[in-house]
C-alpha cells in the first residue's frame, strides 16, 4: 500500500475512544471526549439515566450498548448536538452504518460541520445505488487530503455506478499526481477498466504494479490481478505472479492458499472480483484506511473507514482482517474474535484468522478456548510451526510444561534452520524445561538461544536471573542482566533482575535503588514487592519490609515463586542475615561502572 507522503500531515482526526486516545482534538473535525451537557426536558428534569448507562459503556468499550442509550437519551434531549454527533460516530465504529446515516443527516441539518458526517451519508448513499447524491455530498469536503486522496476514490466509483467509466477515470487521475499512490492509482484504475471489460487499459495498469519492483504489491492487488490473467487465459502468469510472493511471514499461510487455489483455477470458471460499484467502493474505502492505518494520529479514522469498507462489501475479509488487528491493539479482544468469526472457512483468511483469535483468547487468558483452537489448527496445518509454537506458549501458561516441551521441540523440527525467529523457540523451550525441572536441558535451550538472538534482553535476563538464582556464573550472569538492562531499562522485570543481583551480591543499598524503581514500573507484582521487602529488611528497614511483604500477598504471583507460607513467616519473625555470593570484585564493578543512567 502506497504511503501516505506529504498529504498525511494534514489529515484531520476525531476523539472516537474517549480516554483511551491519546490524539489531539482539531477545529473541524472532532467528537469531544467530555462529558455531554444535558438539557431539561419539558418537565425540568435531565435524562441523565440513559446517557450515564451510554457513557459507562462508552468507557468500557461496549459500543453498540453505549450507542443504544445514548439514543434513548437523545430521544429525551432532540436538540442535544454533541450527543447527535457522539451516535453516528459509534454507531459507525460498529458497522451500524444505515444507522449511522440517518443521525449524520439529522446533524448536518443542524449546522454539523464533521467531515466524517459527509463521508457515512456519501457511503450509504452509494450502497443504496444513490450515485449522484453520492458524488454532490462528497464534494462538500475541502482541504488537499480530500481534494487529492479521499474524494477521487470514493467519486470515481460512484461514477462508475452511474456508468461514466471516463469520467471515473479522470476524477481518479488527481491521485495519480503524486508519486506514492502511483501503487494505488494504477490498481483502482486497473479495476474500473475491468469492471468495464476494457482488457487491454485494465492490463497496462496491473501491470505497472507488477513489473515496477519499487512499488509494493498487496496482498488483495495479488488477488485481484491473479483473477484477472485466470479470466484472460493467462494461467502460466497468474501462477508465477502468485508464486512470486513467499516471503512475508506475517501472511505466508494467506500466500500459499492462494497459490494453491490458482494452481486449482479452471480459467473459463473464473469470476470477477469487482461485479458491482459497491464492491468497488469497498476497495477505496479499504485503501484509504490501510494508507490512515500507517499514521500515528490516523487510527480512528482508519476504523471508521474500514468499517464503511464492510459495509460496502459484507464479504470483504481483508477487511475484515484490518478491523481486527485495530481492534486487537486497543486491547479488545472479544470484538476483534467477533469479527474473525464472521470470516467462512472457505476464505484464504480463514486459517490466519483463527490463528489470531487463539492468540487472543491468550491475551484474555482464556488458555482453554486458544488451546482447543490451536489443537485443532495443528492438526490441520501440522507442518506449521507457528501454530506449534502458540500451543507450547498456551500449555506453558496453563503450567502443562511436559506437553509444551513436546510441541516446542516439534516447532524446531519444523521451522526452517535460517528462520531469523528460531531462537524464540530455543528460548521458550528452555522455559518450559526450567519450569518442568529439568535444568540441565533448560540451561542447553537458552543456551542455544543465546547464541541465536544476538544478545536478546529476553534472553540475557532469563538466563542471568535463573544462574543467580542457583549460584553458578556469577559474574557472568550479572553482566548478562546488566546487559538486559541496558537495552530496555523501562522493563519493570529486568530491572527487578537487576535488583535482585544487587541484593545476591549483599550490595543492598543498589538493590533497593533498582527495586523500588522496578515496583513502580509493576507496581501489581508480587514477586517485585516481596524481592523488595527483603532488600529492605537486610538494609535496616523493617517497618518498609513487612509492609511489602504483606502488599505481596495481596497480589497474584504469576512466575511461581513467591510462597506465600514463606512470605507470612517472613511478615511475623522477619528474615536471617543474608548470605551474599561470592563474586571477582573487579569484575563485577567494571560492570556495574556500564550501567544505564538513563
């Protein structure tokens, strides 16, 4: 997908998510994060009920709750703006998008000036063949990221539903003008030229993405230029352009299907891709919110953009895969799963879906859902390691680490000897060792792994910690977590590593310096705060110790090391004098001399 270059500075974003965006509001184009001001009905009184039930579930996420009483509560407030416009721009973020037309129209009749407010009534407009309406709505939008991006898009395919394959054209042309959508213009056009059965113009523009090696294929222009060569008998070339992709690793499954459903394609069976202006729309749409995607300020849009993308096009399942992964890094899980689960199994996304609705069955720590998913995509795809290596992470998390162990050493089978990610695996394994007791195997895998990352923290501090923690290595091992350290000191448990090190050494001043700063970086570990209270304690501060040790026990402890008769023991007749290992001083001060200041 073509960057967004010089136009992406200008773009125009809107508080969608309340608190849980950091964006800056803009004159024109915003819906407040504040709290709504209510107006008296006719009896005095304000409908607070329903808009604080909409705002509770608005700050929880629950968009299509928050959107239904937000509704009630215009129905008792009609002349309430900021409301109005809080409900088509969630409705919208929830695909409700007939929905979300009617209350834009509502708002736009009441001197609404939202760009957004425009583009939901063009969309819909265009879902319901309402071309022309389409293009005049559009046009009302001004400023060079409309004029020259988001505007020749949308009207070229309304244009086309009005059967002007010219004047599409031309309106697409303004984008051509500027060198990183050379990528973009050539595959819309490429598809309205399809669309129209002019062959030979539709050729000239695939083409250029495919013969110009500085121009970055997607994955959806693969699709469609692939179905294109089928339905023109060009087999042989649909098979080698479909063949020439094998490297990304983060769609190599998507890849391969496709490959494979080209191989199977009978060329006089073949359908087009692009059968309806609406399905056309759906393209722009998407590639005008992949492009917002790639922008630090341009995510919101970019839902609201993909979801107006679906809309268009239900059947859309690269689409459908962008809203996930949106809704994935704002942490929510379930409604990302929603959306994979509305992807067929016929799909080339099916199989990667399900990979990333496992993975966030984990991130909910759902371990039995992902690892009855995982199991049974591992019996569809056994020679897919990556799969291999989620069950290991799943079982490990669920503290079944003789399973994990055996499906991590499967991984290793299967995974190409040059993967650049093969020390993750030796690294997990040794993990999985260490947590079975078997350490001797554990210590190898690290080892091994080590070797393999470069010098990863993960690794350093792991294999640093767990030599510390049985006395071997010493020096070695406290300038592996030194080293940690020093690549990524805002890790709240390297630098309890590193604490903890200080503290093994008898160097208790420095633990506690390094402990604190850890407990407040995780403030909710227990294994930290219970690390903590003994630096305290070995460094005269009793009172400060009991009280971090009784915080611990107020935690969950998820590393398996805090014991919590232990730590009650500690809490009642406090600890012995601490027996620090033997260590090169010389060596260890050089290190400690090496230590981050920042």
């Amino acid at each position: 997908m073509a960057k967004m270059g010089y136009l992406f500075v200008t773009i125009l974003s809107f508080m969608l998510f309340n608190s849980c965006s950091n964006q800056q509001e803009t004159k024109t184009t915003t819906v407040s994060s504040k709290p709504v001001i209510l107006s008296a009905n006719s009896n005095g009184q304000k409908p607070y009920g329903a808009y604080l039930a909409g705002r509770v579930a608005h700050l929880r996420k629950n968009f299509n709750t928050a959107a239904d009483y937000y509704i009630q509560a215009l129905k008792e407030d009609p002349q309430n703006q900021d409301l109005l416009s809080r409900i088509y721009i969630i409705l919208a973020s929830k695909g409700r998008i007939d929905e979300a037309a009617q209350y834009a129209k509502i708002s736009l009749k009441k001197g609404d000036n939202n760009n957004i407010t425009y583009i939901i009534i063009a969309v819909d407009d265009i879902k319901k063949a309402q071309y022309a309406s389409a293009v005049k709505t559009i046009n009302n939008l001004k400023g060079p990221v409309y004029q020259e991006f988001i505007n020749p898009l949308i009207n070229a395919w309304a244009y086309v539903g009005e059967n002007k394959p010219d004047k599409a054209l031309k309106e697409l042309s303004v984008i051509g003008k500027e060198p990183s959508f050379r990528a973009l213009y050539n595959f819309h056009a490429g598809m309205i030229n399809d669309y129209f059965d002019r062959t030979e113009e539709a050729r000239k523009h695939y083409e250029v993405i495919v013969n110009e090696e500085s121009l970055e294929m997607s994955f959806r222009a693969l699709q469609v230029i692939t179905n294109f060569y089928l339905r023109n008998n060009e087999k042989d070339k649909a098979i080698a352009l479909a063949n020439k992709y094998n490297d990304d690793k983060l769609m190599l499954d998507m890849l391969n299907k496709l490959s494979a459903q080209v191989q199977a394609a009978n060329p006089s069976e073949t359908k087009k891709i692009i059968t309806s202006p609406q399905i056309g729309v759906s393209e722009a749409l998407f590639s005008i919110a992949a492009t917002l995607r790639q922008g630090p300020s341009g995510v919101d849009l970019a839902h609201i953009f993909i979801c107006l993308s679906i809309y268009s096009n239900p059947k859309y399942d690269l689409a459908k895969l962008l809203l996930a992964d949106i809704l994935e890094n704002r942490e929510m899980y379930a409604e990302a799963n929603e959306v994979y689960n509305t992807i067929e199994g016929s799909s080339v996304a099916y199989f990667s879906a399900q990979v990333k609705k496992a993975s966030n069955y984990a991130s909910m720590e759902d371990y039995e859902n992902a690892e009855i998913l995982l199991k049974s995509l591992a019996l569809e795809a056994p020679e897919n390691y990556q799969v291999l290596l989620d069950l290991g992470d799943v079982l490990r998390m669920q503290d079944k680490s003789e399973e994990a162990i055996r499906y991590y050493e499967e991984a290793i089978e299967k995974m190409p000897e040059d993967a650049s990610q093969r020390w993750v695996l030796y690294y997990a394994l040794g993990v999985a060792y260490e947590s079975n007791k078997q350490w001797s195997q554990a210590e190898q895998n690290l080892t091994k792994a080590l070797e393999l990352s470069q010098n990863n923290y993960l690794v350093l501090n792991y294999l640093g910690y767990s030599w510390l923690k049985q006395g071997k290595n010493i020096e070695q091992a406290f300038g592996m977590i030194v080293d940690a350290y020093n690549q990524l000191p805002t890790d709240g448990h390297i630098t309890d590593s590193l604490g903890w090190a200080f503290y093994q050494l008898g160097m208790y001043d420095k633990s506690i310096e390094y402990l604190e700063k850890a407990a407040e970086l995780e403030p909710a570990n227990a294994l930290i705060n219970d690390h903590l209270g003994n630096a305290y304690w070995q460094g005269g501060r009793k009172n400060e110790a009991r009280f971090q040790w009784q915080h611990a026990l107020t935690l969950e402890d998820d590393t398996g090391e805090v014991n919590r008769k232990e730590v009650e023991k500690k809490i009642a007749n406090g600890i012995k004098q601490h027996q620090p290992l033997s260590f090169d001083k010389e060596d260890i001060n050089s290190k400690i001399e090496t230590i981050s200041q920042d």
